[in-house]
C-alpha cells in the first residue's frame, strides 16, 4: 500500500508507526504504518524524499505520530571485502519534537 502525503494532512488520522529509512547522502525515505496497513510515503504519485530529518518533523508536525524510529543498514562491510551483513539494519529511536 501506498500513502499520499496530501490525502494524510487532509485526514486526521494516527500513524501508529512512522519508520525513517535513512540512506547515504542525506536521503530520508518514510515507511507509514496505519492500522494493518503499511507502505510507503508518496506525493503526487512519486516517492517523497527528505533531505534532513528536519523535513520530516515539519512535514508531519500537525500529524499524531506513536511511534517514530529511524532505520540505517550500512553496506560498507561489504565494500571492504567483509562477508555480507546478516544481522537486521540497526533501528533507533526517532524523536519527533520539534527543537523550536
């Protein structure tokens, strides 16, 4: 399933978990989950993208957020010649306060 940014700021609906899925050269992907529905986040028909974690506390800051955790799986033991990663992708915490 896929989310529509506009359609959720339309709606006033709890995001249950909003999970950041955080990318080499500051690129942020947002996976939404809803009830039993989970997806992607998009807008206008095209994956929405961050390029701070800033962006994604404003973008959503008029939303109820549960549960916010970022997502990082590194791949640069496998570009030194290490065996590939078999452990899951390291998962934190993710505040969603704004700093001002």
């Amino acid at each position: 399933m896929a989310f529509d940014f506009q359609n959720l700021s339309d709606q006033r609906i709890i995001i249950d978990k909003l999970e950041v899925q955080s990318f080499e050269m500051n690129v942020y992907l947002v996976k939404l989950y809803v009830k039993d529905h989970q997806g992607m986040l998009y807008n206008g028909g095209k994956l929405m993208r961050f390029h701070s974690t800033q962006q994604i506390r404003d973008a959503f800051a008029t939303m109820h957020v549960v549960e916010a955790v970022m997502m990082h799986e590194s791949p640069y033991d496998e570009m030194i010649g290490n065996p590939p990663k078999v452990k899951e992708p390291m998962v934190l915490p993710f505040s969603m306060t704004q700093p001002y």
